[in-house]
C-alpha cells in the first residue's frame, strides 16, 4: 500500500494549532468534552491485554441500541477512522471496485486508493439538494463491486436518507451480491427519529460510528463495526488483532461511563445544536453571498459562495484566517471546488460561533 496524507489531515486544526485560530468553525463534531465536565474519576484499573473484540460491557451497550443485534456483532475499533481502515484493507484488492458517495470521509475514499482497488464515484450535487440517488448507485454497480459505501447522516451536507431509501439501498446490495458498508457516526445528532442502525437490515450491512462526533470524546478513539456475519467479523477482527491486538482499557472504560449517561447527554447537547442550526439558517438567510442545503443531521454544513470572491477563493481562505481568526474546512478537504466550504456549529463556544460568522460575511467582500 502506499500511503498519502489527507489534505483534510494535513490542515486540520490540530495540525495547524488551535492555538493559531480564535474562531474555529472548521470542525465536525460537538464541543469536547472532558473527564470533569462528564462528572469521571478514573478508577484504579488494571492495564491488561483487554478482550480484543473490546469489552463485554461496551458492545453490549452499542449493540442495545437494535434488538435485532447482539455484543457477539460488535467489534471495537481505535475511532469509526480505524473502523474503515479495517473494512476497506480486509474486504478490496486490486481486482475489486468500490462504488463511493462522494463528497465523503477522506478515508472511505484514500484507503482504498491505496490497497489500488477500482473506485466508481457517485456525486452529490448541490442542485439536487445533495440527495443520493439510488438510481445512479445502482448504474455504477458492477460484477467487480465489492463494497457500496455511504455516509447517513452524511458528513460534510448534514443530509440523510429516509428509512425507506436506506433499506432500498440495503436490499440493492444483496440483490448485487456485494456488501454495503454505512458510516452512521452522526446518527444520534438527528432531527427526525434515528434510523435503525443499517446493520440489522441483514448480515450483508456493515455499520460503522464512534463517540468522536456526537460525543465530543474524539480523544478516547472509540469507534466500532457492527455486522451479523460471523465470517466477516472474524475477518475484521483478525486485521484488528494485527494492528493493535485489542483496544485500550482506560479508553473503553470512559466509553462505558459514557454509555451509561448517553440519554442525559444527548438531552442537554440536542437543543443547543439545533439552536446553532436555526442560527446558520437565520445567518445564510440574510447572507446573500451564500447558498446552502439545509442539514438533517450531524453539526455541520455545506455552503457555497455564489460567486468568486475577491482575490479568489485562496484569498478567502487566507484573509479568513488572517483577518478574522476564522477556520472553515475549504472544499479541497472533499475533492470538491473551493467554492464550498464546511462549517461546523456543533464545536465552537457560542461567543467564537458568533464571531466566526461574522468573520465569514466579512471575508466574502475582500
């Protein structure tokens, strides 16, 4: 495989320094939490080798979520990132195609590269309403595929499939004969009930998320598979086991605490993000540089500038930064024009979200 670092790696803020932004709008998930704001003392654990399929407590909490799904069809994973990492270096070789939504996760998408499987890519487009079409999914699926892979929520539009679409998705794969794997790491920031979890709509399905979105707990890299096919279980925990042979117990502890609390959590997170939301939506409406499709789920966006701004968009960019301490992911980030850009309005204090915006309008005009 050869490697090649993610330009949404490269410039991420933590590579950048967060101490080199005032306003940091370009993240995607919710604030971040710490062990004191999640009311956490750390035990005296022991720092054994742990079960490497993670432990008995955690899957079984994941798995709670579907009564269809049991601990025995969740593998703990180091974050969804590590999750997809295995799925694409266990499942495709050369001679496979994967067939992407895209924009998507840069992972979904570099992997494979590397591994030098086929890709067949699936656009969104924004005069669509960012809407996956099923229709094009299916022209894009060949003998060769191996792997349908999709965002739900996506991740950077914030749009979502309906159930219906989803199972319709699930059941074109199994008529196929090819798997579908389905990132669901922003399923519990949603304004419509949450979906089934994609996994229990056969042994087919793979389902990946983690705490780092929804959670605010990117830190402890807790993400996970979900499947019903013991085989590919097996398989992926197999390329688990020579990564990293199991997961940390420090980190799937706190992601028990955290599991234990989840209905409090997202109680006291869901009105403020959907306050944040119905702020961009009142910012964008008076913004008459902008255009955007309104998000369904996760904690951020899409927007795109109706026209070049002064100095080109890199001029944006760097007076963005420069000017007003604003930091946005730029379209790049997604093999896209830099005409969009991916704001996050989940992480920011609200006096930084604020003056993020504003930097915004006020860079759009040079």
């Amino acid at each position: 495989m050869r490697y090649v670092r993610m330009p949404i790696e490269v410039e991420s803020p933590e590579e950048y320094g967060y101490g080199n932004i005032r306003n940091n709008l370009s993240e995607s998930s919710i604030t971040d939490q710490s062990l004191s704001s999640l009311g956490l003392t750390i035990p005296d654990l022991t720092l054994l080798y742990n079960e490497h399929r993670g432990s008995p407590k955690l899957r079984a909490q994941i798995a709670a979520d579907c009564p269809g799904l049991s601990a025995d069809d969740v593998l703990v994973t180091g974050g969804a990132a590590g999750a997809l990492f295995i799925i694409a270096t266990a499942l495709l070789g050369r001679e496979d195609q994967l067939v992407v939504v895209r924009p998507n996760y840069a992972t979904n998408i570099e992997t494979p590269r590397a591994i030098g499987c086929k890709i067949a890519f699936v656009e969104l487009e924004f005069e669509r309403g960012f809407v996956v079409d099923l229709d094009r999914i299916a022209a894009a699926v060949t003998p060769r595929t191996k792997l349908i892979s999709v965002t739900c929520p996506h991740n950077p539009t914030g749009t979502m499939m309906t159930e219906s679409e989803l199972r319709a998705l699930a059941d074109l794969a199994a008529a196929r004969g090819c798997l579908l794997l389905v990132d669901e790491t922003y399923r519990d920031l949603a304004l419509t009930p949450a979906l089934p979890i994609a996994a229990s709509f056969g042994p087919h399905v793979i389902s990946v998320a983690s705490l780092s979105k929804a959670y605010g707990a990117p830190g402890i890299r807790i993400g996970w598979i979900i499947n019903s096919d013991p085989a590919l279980q097996e398989r992926f925990l197999a390329a688990k086991e020579q990564i990293s042979i199991c997961g940390a117990v420090l980190n799937e502890w706190v992601a028990e605490q955290i599991f234990d609390q989840r209905e409090a959590f997202l109680a006291r997170t869901l009105p403020e993000w959907r306050r944040r939301l119905d702020r961009v939506a009142q910012w964008i409406e008076g913004e008459d540089l902008l255009e955007w499709v309104r998000p369904q789920g996760g904690v951020v966006c899409l927007p795109r500038m109706k026209a070049e701004p002064p100095g080109g968009y890199d001029g944006f960019y760097r007076r963005l930064l420069e000017q007003h301490g604003t930091y946005v992911g730029p379209g790049h980030w997604f093999e896209m024009s830099d005409a969009y850009f991916r704001l996050g309005f989940g992480w920011p204090s609200a006096d930084e979200f604020e003056a993020g915006l504003a930097g915004i309008s006020a860079a759009l005009r040079g």
